[in-house]
C-alpha cells in the first residue's frame, strides 16, 4: 500500500531524514518507534505532503505521492492524527467531524461514518454540539481520530495517541485502534513513544534513529530483542 524509498527531508538546511525506506502492507498496523526527535513525526509529515521529501519517493497504492499537494493525498485515501491532537477548538464536536469529510460528497454514507464514530466513541455522541476546546484530553484524541476517519481512509496515520493521556485512556485509544483495524481493514501507520504499547498492537516494526531506520522486524521479534528492551522498553 505504501513504500516510501531513500526519502530524505529537510527543515531548511537541517535534514531530518536521512534514506528513510520503508514498505506498509494493505490491512497491517505498523509501528515506527524511537526517541524523540528521532525523525518519526517528519516521516508521516512527508507522507501527508505537509513536509515533503527534497529527494527519495513515496508510493501510495503504486502511485507517486511526494509532490502531490495535502489535500490531494486526504482524497486518494491517507488521513493524518497529528501529535497534539490539533483540533478545531471553537468548533463543536459535529463540526470537527465534518470537517473530517469536508472533501466528500457522498452524504449517505458519511451519515453511516458519523454513527460509526459515534459507537466507537459514544461520549462524543453525548458532546456532539459542545466545544471541541472543554473536552478533556482523552476525548480530544477520540475526537482527533474520529475526525480522521471521516474522511474514510485507506490508510490513519497516527501520531503519538498516548501522549499527556491518563493510562486508562490509553488503554481504551489503543482497543479501539485495533478495532478499526480488525472491523474497517483500515491499514494503520502508528508513530509512538510508548514503544512497548506500540509493539504490542502492530504486525511489524521498525527502530529509527537520528533520521535513519536502523532495524525492521515483526512486532513479536522487536518485542524479544535485548538491544529494544534496553533502549526502548526499560527493560
């Protein structure tokens, strides 16, 4: 579904990714983990198109991606939940929501969409007219994904789901990413701090560090490596 080849992106004249390449496969949860400021957030920038690669190519669905404008990567099928949630604080929760479908046109079932965020997620169906900005943390982050899955993607992007979020909360965040996973065959490509968290939910992982992916396994194996356990797992 995606593979991104030898992407190198830049911040002016910082670079940030260093030959990045990596393949996500139609239906998998993969994981990228690493410490901060490793490169994993710029990588999914470079795949919505915000912080495109300066050399390197993405593929989504055996099409090239790296000069297409962000709005043109929400409609072929890749939606992005960005670090920090970044919702529509003055708009209620049904507006954030629509404008999760603001490129669609198929009112029936982004109807069908609506009802089905709001039975992932059934406090938003409580809140749906209350300001996004007076949800608590926790809430904001289901708003955060549910407004993504209104665009109906192929491919979610998510950006540290757990982050600043009470454990209980992240408990319940990171079962409902394995539903929509299990039940949408949404394809899910999960950046996260919580390595251990992360590895735990997705077929296949890889370590970055410092701009470069140094390791690629399945989530199993990463889980089981000592080289993870020390660096990332706390173990």
């Amino acid at each position: 579904m995606l593979k991104l080849e030898a992407i190198k992106t830049y911040y002016g004249n910082i670079q940030a990714l260093k030959g990045v390449s990596l393949e996500v496969q139609t239906g998998e949860i993969i994981t990228l983990i690493g410490a901060n400021g490793a490169g994993k957030t710029t990588t999914l920038m470079s795949i919505s198109g915000i912080v495109p690669p300066r050399t390197g190519e993405i593929y989504f669905m055996g099409k090239p991606i790296s000069r297409v404008n962000p709005d043109k990567i929400v409609a072929m099928g890749i939606s992005q939940v960005p670090e920090g949630r970044r919702i529509f604080p003055y708009l209620s929760v049904l507006e954030n929501l629509d404008m999760g479908a603001f490129l669609r046109k198929d009112k029936r079932d982004i109807q069908a969409d609506l009802d089905y965020v709001f039975s992932l997620f059934p406090i938003l169906a409580e809140r749906r007219n209350q300001a996004g900005g007076t949800l608590s943390g926790g809430e904001q982050q289901m708003l955060a994904i549910s407004r993504a899955l209104m665009a109906r993607p192929r491919l979610l992007l998510l950006d540290e789901p757990s982050l600043g979020l009470a454990p209980l909360i992240v408990k319940q965040i990171f079962e409902i990413i394995k539903k929509i996973n299990r039940e949408n065959n949404t394809t899910i490509f999960l950046v996260e701090q919580n390595a251990n968290l992360a590895l735990k939910v997705a077929h296949r992982g890889y370590v970055m560090e410092n701009g470069k992916i140094t390791l690629a396994d399945s989530a199993e194996s990463l889980l089981a490596n000592e080289a993870v356990k020390k660096a990332y797992l706390g173990i």
